[in-house]
C-alpha cells in the first residue's frame, strides 16, 4: 500500500475531473441511532441514509449513475438499455434516471413477469420502463442487442448500460465522495468514525477503503455482502486500484486491506435470511428506518451480530451506511405480518 496522504479537499478536486451528471440528492443525512444503541447496548451508531437520494425512492446506484450515464452521454444517446435482476434496485434508479435526464428506458429483466407484480418492478412500470423479461443471461444479452437494433432502425439512438464500462469505478469514486461526507459530518461533531459497515459486494466497500487510505484515518471498513458470488477480497483491491488509477492517484491496495463479512449471505443472494429479517425489524422497530431483507439488512446483521459479539467499546463511533433497496419490504410482505 503506497502512503499517499491527501486532504478531503484535494479528493474532492480529483473527483470533481470526472464527468457528471447531477441525479442524486446529496448531501445525504447522517443520523445518529441513539435508541437503537441504546437497545442494543452498543457503540455510538451513525445511519448514512443513503436510502434518501431521491430518485425513484433512493439507493445508492444513484450516486453511481451520474458518473455512469455522464460516461454515456458521450455518445449523446437518447434510450438506456439495461439488463438486470427481476427485482433489481439499480433497475428501478437506472429508469428514474434516465426520467429525469430525459432518455428512454427498456429494462431486460432476468425471470418472468411474477403473478403479482410488486417492489421494485412495481416502480419500474410506473416509472414508465419499457420492461421485457428474459429467461436466463444469454437471452437477456441477446435482447439487449436486438432491442438496441430495434431502436436504431426507428432513428433513435441507444446505449445499452451492460457495455458502460464505468460501473465499479462510479460505485467506488461515488462511496469515496460519500465518505468524505461522513468524516466532514461528523467531523462537526468533533467526531471521527471507527468502524463503517455496508452491503457491498466490492464496488461500494472499494471507494470506503480509498478514502481511509488516502484520509490517513484509523477507521475499519467492514463490508457485508449479499451475495457468495465473489471472492470479495480480491475483487474490492481490484476496483479500489482501477479507480484510484481512474483519479489519478498512486495508490496500490492489497487484498490484505480488505475485510468483508461473507457469513451473513443466508441460504443464497436474493433470499431473505433470519437474522436480516431481525436486523430489518430492530432498526424498524427502534428507529423507525426501514431496511431490506436482500441488502441492508444482512449487512446489519452482521453490525448487530459484531455488538453482540462485544466487539465495540461504547464510545466507539459507527457508522452503518444504509445503500437503500427498501420496495423489497413489499415483494417480501409476508415477513413483516
Ligand atoms: C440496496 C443495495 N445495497 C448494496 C448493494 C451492493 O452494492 P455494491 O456491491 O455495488 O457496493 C446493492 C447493489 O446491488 C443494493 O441494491
């Protein structure tokens, strides 16, 4: 790991030489979970509500398009094309995006059209999305290529935004940026964070260690995936690298640098796990912050499982940062009766 050591304002100045579009309501809200702590007899905890970008009902992806879809604009598109998950949150933001950008936008959904239509699919047709289904990953790219000819036979001009190269590069430029609000947000407090927890499978978690990095700062950043797909380690060193080579920076990261939680992912990514169904309870129940049962509220369940576990001094400082994702209270509604 090289020593490069930079203020936030020089950060800021790196970022700031990416092209951007503005989407996402920011700065988001650092709230303190005084009863929550307080329930759990635990640290001082901290929510980024990132859930409160805005568009579309929020989430993290929002901060992540404006870098993304400025990289698309390049080529002065006037539909996104985009295949994701049935239930994809960075579906539903992607089409609210692109509403407010003024683009087109078909989703290429991986699964079928559900008997009861609901979360974030839901908000994707009334968002407005063109929105075709596929049965499995190969169809969805053949699709994505067909209604991508479909568009320019009639004149118009598509971007399909799997081919965006950009994607973990904004998410991990966009969570460096995030971070630098959090220190600053804190910073008013004459507080510095400990410890940060976040759903990320890498490209979120990527920009968090950067900034520690780059801060000088003694915090540990402490990702809890929702998914076994990656081998997270090596997969967050590799974004954090090609992003801060994307700003510029000198700066190498290891895998060693990398701490990730893999033992809150449940039986599989996308199916909701009992101890997030009770984290999404409790910070619900204590706070009145709703999570979700496939993202957030196994990444607190694994921050909840930690202060059981003793692992926190009361004064430590927290911050668990909430990456949105909540319509999937609803496509999961029989949890919570
Ligand atoms: C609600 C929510 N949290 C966290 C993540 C993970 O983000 P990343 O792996 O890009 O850091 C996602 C992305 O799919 C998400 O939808």
């Amino acid at each position: 790991m090289g020593a490069l050591r930079m203020t936030p304002a020089e950060i800021q100045a790196r970022i700031d030489t990416l092209p951007r579009v503005p989407i996402a309501l920011r700065n988001t809200p650092l709230e303190e979970a005084k009863h929550l702590s307080k329930v759990l007899g635990g640290p001082r905890i901290f929510v980024k509500r990132d859930d409160l970008t805005g568009v579309a009902l929020g989430g993290n992806k929002l901060r992540n398009l404006e870098f993304r879809l400025a990289h698309a604009m390049i080529d002065r598109p006037d539909t996104v094309i985009v295949g994701l998950d049935l239930q994809s949150n960075s579906a539903r933001q992607t089409v609210g995006a692109c509403n407010k950008l003024g683009l087109k936008a078909i989703l290429v959904l991986e699964g079928a059209k559900p008997a009861e239509v609901q979360g974030n699919l839901l908000i994707d047709y009334l968002l407005g999305a063109d929105v075709h289904f596929a049965p499995d990953r190969h169809v969805q790219r053949q699709m994505l290529d067909q209604l991508a000819a479909q568009v320019r036979a009639t004149g118009g001009r598509p971007h399909i935004l799997n081919d965006n190269p950009m994607f973990d590069v904004a998410s991990a430029v966009a969570y460096l940026e995030t971070t630098l609000e959090v220190v600053s947000q804190l910073q008013k407090n004459d507080l510095t964070p400990n410890y940060f927890y976040m759903s990320s499978s890498g490209k979120g978690s990527a920009g968090i260690i950067l900034a520690q990095k780059l801060l000088g700062l003694p915090f540990a950043m402490h990702g809890v995936p929702a998914t076994d797909e990656f081998h997270i380690p090596s997969r967050t060193a590799a974004i954090a690298n090609e992003s801060a080579a994307a700003l510029g920076l000198d700066l190498v990261i290891e895998e060693s640098d990398i701490t990730s939680f893999d033992n809150f992912v449940g039986q599989a990514y996308g199916i909701p796990s009992a101890a997030g169904d009770e984290a999404v309870r409790l910070f619900a129940r204590t706070e009145g912050i709703v999570l979700d049962p496939i993202y957030t509220g196994k990444a607190a369940a694994g921050l909840v499982a930690h202060i059981r576990e003793g692992r926190f001094n009361s004064s430590d400082i927290v911050v668990f940062v909430h990456t949105g994702g909540t319509p999937a209270v609803f496509t999961w509604n029989e949890l919570w009766l």
